[in-house]
C-alpha cells in the first residue's frame, strides 16, 4: 500500500530523494525540493525517518506496508499474541500458552538471522514477548500478559503530544523526508500546523487502543478473549490507518502554475 504526492516533475527522484530538474528551467524558479541538493537537514530528517522505520519508495510515496514492517514484520507482531490467545483458550494452561507465545517470536528471529535481514525488530519482539510472558507467569493472570503494551503505547502519547507542543511535530519529521522537505516546513506556519494535526491523529489512534483495551484488561478473566481480540485488531491494522490518514491530511497544497507553465510565486 502506498501513497502518493504530488510531483511536479516527472516522477522520478534523483539521487538521495531529490527530484530531478527539468530541462531548461532554472533551478531558482522551482519549488522546494526540485532540482536541488539535500541540505544537511533534509539528512537529519531522513536519518530520524529511517530509524522510525518509514520507508519511501522511488518515486516519492510512503509505502504504508513495508513501514509497518511488510508482511513479514507484521506477522511477527501478530502471531505471538494470536498463539498466546487460541493456545490459552484450547487448554487454560498459562504455562502452556506462554512458551508458545515465546517459542514463535523465537522462530522469527531465527527466520531473520538465515535470511540475514536486520534483526532489530524480531529481537525487540522477543524482548517484548518475554516481559510480557514473565509478568503473566509471575502474577499468574493471562490478561496480565498484555499489561506492558499498555505503558509503552501510554508513553508514545506523551512523546508525541510533548513533539506537538514544542513545534516538532512527530508527523513533521517523518513526512518531511518522504516529500524532500528536509525541515523546511518548520519555517511554513501552515505546514506546521498540518503536520501538528497529523501527529494528533497518531496520538488519537494510541489514546483510542487505551481507551477501549483498558477497561477490558481490568475486566480481568472475563474481558481476556475480548481484550486479546482487540489488541490484535488494534495493534499493525490500526497503526498502518492511522500513518495513512495522517499523510492524506498532511498533503501539501498543489503548486499553482502560471501561464507559461512555470511555477506561479505567491
């Protein structure tokens, strides 16, 4: 899945994501990003994009699935918690479910390691899936193995409203490298604040996972089934929604052209 912006060129991008210039137009009457070299921090912003894990391909699109971790990586997201479930609800063994939950996220990372592919991600599952998995097996309760992801998703918030109050909106440095806008788009009170709601939207799809899990987990045993259900449906699902909603909302607007096909200045 992908999506798409606008380009005034043809399409293609040159080297490092800018896009090309055309022929025979000269390069100071271009939009931002067009025929011009990355500024240092354009690098910064696709440096902190990268390690975020978003990814764009060729032609200037966020590829939504490959930065949610593609098939593979959502996979690997899912099937723990989704073993946990069905193994805990075949056989009311705690124990039982719990070495099935961390045996899975285990052939993961060895599934990575003979594909030599980066491991960062498969090992932070394991990690994850074991803290989960000793906290249920030390409290005894099977709801409890879903108790951490509530502090990592409650702390997200807080980075990401804290990013929104100091003016360096979350949305803003990841999209900013997908559209070559470097940080450039600090200096723009308009996109600032597109990108401003962008991040407010993230913030809405993790505050939504609190909103309904939470009184599901202090259901304890009863609400189990329906807080496991949730969690997987909320979890990569949700996530890719709300990465493409904020894109869609944080489109720039179209450059006008001016009747010589040059770009109108405003």
């Amino acid at each position: 899945m992908t999506a798409s912006e606008p380009n005034p060129s043809s399409g293609a991008t040159g080297p490092n994501g800018a896009a090309p210039r055309p022929k025979g137009v000269d390069k100071d009457k271009l939009p931002d990003g067009v025929g011009q070299e990355p500024s240092p921090v354009a690098g910064l912003a696709a440096d902190y994009a990268a390690k975020a894990g978003l990814h764009r391909t060729h032609d200037g699109r966020v590829d939504v699935l490959r930065s949610a971790g593609g098939v593979q990586g959502i996979a690997e997201s899912i099937l723990p918690g989704l073993l946990f479930l069905v193994t805990y609800t075949i056989t009311q063994d705690l124990t039982v479910s719990l070495v099935a939950a961390l045996a899975i996220a285990a052939v993961f990372t060895v599934v990575r390691l003979v594909q030599r592919r980066p491991l960062t991600q498969a090992l932070a599952g394991v990690v994850g899936v074991g803290i989960s998995a000793w906290l249920a097996n030390t409290t005894g309760k099977a709801e409890d193995f879903y108790l951490p992801g509530f502090f990592t998703n409650a702390a997200y918030i807080v980075a990401m409203v804290i990013s929104i109050l100091v003016k360096w909106p979350v949305a803003g440095l990841l999209f900013g490298f997908i559209r070559n806008e470097g940080l450039d788009w600090r200096k723009d009170p308009a996109r600032l604040k597109a990108y401003r709601l962008g991040t407010w939207i993230i913030v809405a799809v993790l505050v939504l996972r609190l909103v309904v899990q939470v009184p599901l987990y202090l259901l304890g045993t009863e609400g189990f089934a329906a807080l496991a259900t949730t969690r997987l449906l909320m979890g990569a699902p949700l996530y890719i929604l709300g990465i493409w909603i904020a894109w869609l909302v944080t489109k720039p607007a179209p450059v006008e052209e001016a009747a010589d096909g040059a770009p109108a200045k405003g």
